[in-house]
C-alpha cells in the first residue's frame, strides 16, 4: 500500500528524491 500511495508521488521508495512524494510518504508512515 505504502509503495502504490508513494507511486502516485513519483517513486514510492525513492520519494524523497521526489521531494512532495516525501511530505505524502510522511502521511503514510
């Protein structure tokens, strides 16, 4: 699930080179 919702970020595992995604993966966790 944390994987998918990161997805839409741009990433998953790799949202924080994202930036936002990082901010929503926070959420997540």
């Amino acid at each position: 699930q944390q994987k998918k919702e990161g997805g839409n970020s741009g990433g998953g595992n790799n949202n924080a080179s994202s930036g936002g995604g990082a901010a929503a993966s926070t959420t997540v966790r």
